[in-house]
C-alpha cells in the first residue's frame, strides 16, 4: 500500500464522480469491495461515530448498496424518475493514512443535484478506506459528512453522494 501515490487516488475518486454524474451506477457499485460500507451519518454525529449505535440517514452494507442501486436505475423510482442531474465535485484529496492493506483517504466534497427547476447543494468532506486488489483500488468504505446544519431545504438524499 506504500506504493499508491496520491495522484493515483485522485483519478479513482475523479472516476467514481464522473460515474455518478454519468448515472453508471451499477459500474459505479463496481468500484466497492464485497465487503464494503456506504455511510452517510446525520449532520449532527461525530466523524467517527458508528452506525450501530447512532441514527444514520444511510448506513449499507454492499448487499444493501446494491439494492439501492437497482432501485434507483427502476422507472418506478418516483424520487429519481426522471433522474436529478448532479455534479460530484472532489478536492483537497489527501492520504491521511497507511495500514499493510489499506489507505485512508479525505477529501473535500460538494454534491450539485438539479431536479424540476431546483438545484440542491450538498457540501462536506468524504472519508474513504481504498484497499488494492487484481483489478487495482477499490473501496471498502465511503463515508460522507455533510456540513450542513440539517437536510433542509433538501428534505431528504434520494442521490448517491
């Protein structure tokens, strides 16, 4: 893990944002290891708190993020049918981290999704675990704190962050 520099882990996480913004969600649910966690906490929980003891407004396992994205690319997914537009923006990208098997990786992150006129702004940073396997980095966890004070005006996060 020593060898993966930080450009390289800025074009994987450019890549996963042109996927989303692109509406490739089963290529981007590729990017994610068997084992992997979509984690997105409430806008009051620490960096480090645990779904398991803490309201989550996404906590998926990769099964679960699976079936989210199956449901999302359905015409009966009302909340995205016709889909938002969005725009996955990442920067400051740094490697916080090295263990023998994965990197941990921050990045600043701001989520533009215009749907029916209204253009919605989410902001934040993304945490990331990016392990390497046969096909190169993939992730094991994604978690993504929103600095807002709350989902309003959203109301709620029918994207994927």
């Amino acid at each position: 893990m020593n060898d993966i520099r930080r450009d390289e882990v800025e074009d994987f996480l450019f890549r996963e944002a042109e996927l989303l913004d692109d509406w490739r969600l089963r290529e981007w649910l590729e990017l994610f290891t068997d084992d992997a966690r979509y984690l997105v906490p409430s806008t009051d929980l620490k960096v480090d708190a645990s779904p398991d003891d803490n309201l989550f407004y996404i906590a998926d396992d990769r099964f679960r993020l699976g079936e989210r994205v199956a449901r999302l690319m359905k015409r009966t997914a009302h909340s995205e049918h016709p889909r938002s537009k969005t725009r996955h923006l990442v920067a400051n990208v740094r490697i916080r981290g090295r263990s023998q098997d994965a990197i941990e990786v921050g990045a600043a992150a701001v989520t533009y999704r215009t749907k029916n006129g209204i253009t919605d702004t989410f902001i934040g940073s993304n945490r990331y675990q990016l392990v390497v396997n046969g096909q190169g980095l993939k992730i094991r966890e994604k978690r993504c704190h929103l600095d807002l004070d709350g989902l309003r005006p959203h109301g709620r996060i029918s994207i994927l962050l």
